[in-house]
C-alpha cells in the first residue's frame, strides 16, 4: 500500500513537472528508488519509471544510468518478466546506441518463459548492427531453426544472406590488399589473383552471383537490391530500397 502512495507520487510528480515546462526532475529518481525498495514487484514502476528517467529534459530526467539501474534492480526481482528486457535493450539500442548490450539485454529476454519471439530477432538485429557478425549469424540462425511465422523466417533468411556478403566482402578485400601489398598494384580480376595463389575460382555471393572487382581494390555486390540489410559491398551512392521480403521457401 505505501509503495503505491509513492508511486502516484513520481507520476504526479513527473506528470507536474513536465506541465510546467520541465526541469531538473530532482527527486523522481528518489520516488521511484523508494517504491520499488517497497515493493519489489510493482512492475509499472520499472517500465514507466524508465520511461521518465531516460530522455533528456524537459520531456524527461536525463538519468539513463539510473533507469539501466532501476530496470536492472526489477529483473533481479522479477526475473521471468522479459517485458523488463525488452525496456532495458531499448535503453541501450536507441539512447546509448551500445548494440552489444542491447543484443545481450534482448537475448536474455528471449529465454523468459512466455516471451515474445520478437526479441530473439531484436537481439540478432542488435548484434548485426553492432558489427557482431558471427553472433548475429548464430542469432538469426537460431530465429530461423526455431520460428514458425513466415514473415520472421523470411526475415532471419534475408539477415542470414546480408550477414554473409558482409563477411565476404570484408575477407575478399584483405586478399585484395594482400595482393596490392605484394605487387604493388591492385590486381585487375579475380583470375590474377587465382594466378597468384591467393584464392581459387571466382567468388560468388549467396545467390549464386559473381562478385565484381574494382580498380580501387573494392568488392561489390552484381545486384545489390537482392540484399537488403547489407552494409557492405554496395556501389558509391547506392540507395536501397525498402526491403522486399518474399516468404521464406
């Protein structure tokens, strides 16, 4: 019951001082702090505690280490909530643009019974935009074995191809530099560097397409609207459109 008294309080509180304009919102860290020590498991507090503290003012505190410390203090009372994941993968992937642990935060989620299996594709998409290529294989491999919607399927399908190219393009250009390194020039085909024992036949990408080699050194993708999620191998100036997903085979 007291922690209920509280917690009207911090909204009113927040609600108060938003109305007025914003501001310092000095003590909703010092309310929210005092009902969940109260009560460990009043849920709300967590979600719409966060929700006050992380944007900066005046729409919010500002505090994202104190709404990362009150989600984390909520999981730790409530360890089966994956709601609670899901806000603290959030803080991380849009406030503090830290896609690893928002990858970790999502993941974690995931394994809470009754989760939605929409987090295990925010921790694949966290890892992949953090660079985590193999993680991020291993992740949407995982949706792909375990998912029985289509749509996700065909999704962790395009992100598995996208992964793919990316990992190509970024071996095939340490080869090319190798080449440049021990020639001095950047070699004028695939086949020279087959000639020069550095790799055998022509690589393709996941669709069974040729790579394409530039004079600068660089490997392209032959039709890159087929991938869409890739960040690399794509021509300067290329504008993608919005991803296609056809249903998984």
């Amino acid at each position: 019951m007291l922690a209920d008294i509280y917690w009207t309080r911090a909204v009113q509180y927040y609600g108060g001082t938003l109305h007025n304009g914003g501001g310092r919102y000095q003590l909703l860290w010092p309310l929210l702090n005092i009902t969940t020590q109260l009560d460990p498991h009043i849920i709300p507090a967590y979600q719409y505690g966060a929700s006050f503290l992380t944007p900066a003012p005046p729409n919010g505190a500002g505090m994202t280490d104190k709404a990362i410390e009150l989600i984390e203090y909520g999981i730790k009372n409530n360890p089966d909530d994956w709601h609670l994941y899901e806000d603290l993968g959030f803080i991380y992937y849009s406030n503090l643009k830290d896609y690893p642990k928002a990858s970790d935060a999502f993941l974690r989620g995931s394994k809470r019974p009754n989760a939605h299996p929409f987090l295990a594709v925010l921790a694949a998409q966290a890892a992949q935009h953090g660079g985590e290529l193999q993680t991020a294989r291993t992740l949407w491999s995982a949706v792909y074995q375990t998912s029985h919607d289509k749509y996700i399927l065909a999704n962790a399908e395009a992100h598995l191809r996208a992964i793919q190219v990316d990992m190509d393009v970024t071996v095939l250009e340490r080869v090319v530099e190798t080449y440049r390194q021990r020639t001095g020039r950047f070699p004028a085909s695939f086949a020279e560097m087959n000639v020069a024992g550095l790799m055998r036949g022509i690589p393709l990408d996941p669709l069974g397409n040729p790579y394409k080699l530039t004079s600068d050194g660089h490997v392209l993708l032959k039709d890159p609207d087929n991938f869409p999620f890739v960040e690399k191998g794509l021509p300067p100036g290329y504008v993608a459109p919005a991803p296609k997903i056809p249903p998984a085979n």
